[in-house]
C-alpha cells in the first residue's frame, strides 16, 4: 500500500469523524434551552474593546515617561529603628534612604550599597512607582450572590490623631492614582485605623514580671470589608481586612 492510500483512508477517517462530531453538537445545541450568561457577555465586550484597551496601555505609557525613581526622589520620613537595624543612603546626594542589617562591617556595608546603587531602578521608591497590572493583561470582577442587597456603611467617628492617619493616607493613594473619587457608589464600607506593630520587646510588669509587648511604630488607614464579603459568593479571593 503507498502512501498515496494511506493519505485517503486517513483523510476520509477524520472527515467522518468531524462530521459526526459536528452533528452530535448540532443536536444538543438543539435540545439545550437558549441561556445568555449577561454578566459574561458584559465581560467579553469590554475584553474585547481594543479602542479602550489601546488608550489605557497608552496612558499607562505616558506615566511610565513622566518620571522614574532615579529623577524623582521621595522625601523621606525618618523613623526610629530597633538595635538590630539602621539606615543607609544611596545616590550621589544620599537622596535614596534604604534599612539594613546593624551588624553589617564596613567593608560588608560598602559592597551591598554597590549592589544597591547598580539595581536601583528595581525598587519601588514611592508608592506612585508601583505599577499596577494592565486591563489588556488580567481584570478581576467581585462576583455577587443573588438576590443581595448593597450596604452603605457610614463612617465611624474617629478622634483626630486617626482622622490625620486617614487624611495622609487618602491623599497619599490619589497622588499615586490608585483611588479616585466616586459619589454613587452603591457599596460603602468604613474606614479604621489600626497600629503597626514593628517587633516585641520585653516590659516590667507592676509584680516585676517580663511580659512580652509588641511594639507599635505608628498608625495605618485599613478598609472593613466584612460586609461586602458576606454578599460575594464564596470562593478562595475574599478581600482582606486592608
């Protein structure tokens, strides 16, 4: 047998195949009921919209030629460190602040600030460094179970240390473009402020116990989303207490 037949017979094999293949999909297409998942197809046109797509990545463009950490230092907030910590300072001003290990020799010190002042553009220096990821590459919907009711939380009262946290820290994620203002948002949960706890130490109690402590290095702004989740189906991507 050549091969000449060996083609044909293959041919004539896998167009049968496709034709019964063809017809069986025919036949439950038929029989099945005509549902449209309207939430998908929402999905799939803004997918597909390459207009949008194009001017997003284009403005994404433009902020990435407005500015690098190399142009713009961030101007730094001097905290205090443990023992086992201290600052150290890259650039040709000392214009970049990094944290490294006290123990370090000298000779240790000045080898890790040449790996440093080399790999600089890596780091993040100021939160409007860190990019966030293209809608052209992924998106993520918050998927909500049936029949649930939206919740506008008001805010709770706040003394006005937290009132200064939360202030610093909404102006600080506008500037980076990472929020921005909306009015007719249908879900509204409250912000909080919480410490940030930087290590434990030891503390003597009122019977000259050592009781361990966590230290608390100042205060952070987080969002209670406790009864958004409680409305989004149950799946591994709740949103944090952030």
């Amino acid at each position: 047998m050549n091969i000449n037949v060996v083609d044909e017979l293959t041919d004539d094999c896998c167009r049968n195949a496709m034709e019964n293949f063809l017809m069986e999909e025919e036949v439950l297409e038929s029989n099945a009921p005509n549902q449209v998942d309207e939430e998908g197809m929402k999905v799939v046109n803004h997918l597909e919209d390459e207009n949008l797509l194009q001017k997003e990545d284009e403005e994404n463009q433009e902020e990435d030629k407005g500015g690098s950490p190399t142009n713009e230092p961030p101007n730094w907030e001097i905290k205090p460190l443990p023992t086992h910590l201290m600052y150290a300072y890259l650039g040709e001003n000392e214009t970049y602040l990094v944290i490294v290990n006290a123990s370090l020799t000298n000779e240790q010190l000045e080898r890790l600030i040449v790996v440093l002042e080399r790999n600089k553009n890596v780091f993040a220096w100021s939160i409007g460094d860190i990019k966030g990821i293209s809608p052209s590459i992924c998106m993520h919907k918050i998927l909500m179970n049936e029949g649930n009711k939206p919740v506008r939380q008001p805010q709770r009262r706040l003394n006005p240390t937290y009132k200064g946290v939360v202030r610093k820290d909404i102006l600080k994620l506008l500037k980076a473009g990472i929020i921005y203002p909306i009015s007719d948002s249908e879900w509204v949960s409250p912000t909080q402020v919480v410490p940030k706890k930087g290590g434990i130490t030891v503390i003597i109690s009122e019977t000259n116990e050592l009781l361990p402590s966590r230290l608390v290095t100042g205060w952070r702004m987080c969002i209670d989303f406790r009864k958004l989740n409680e409305s989004t189906r149950k799946d591994h991507f709740s949103l944090p207490f952030y």
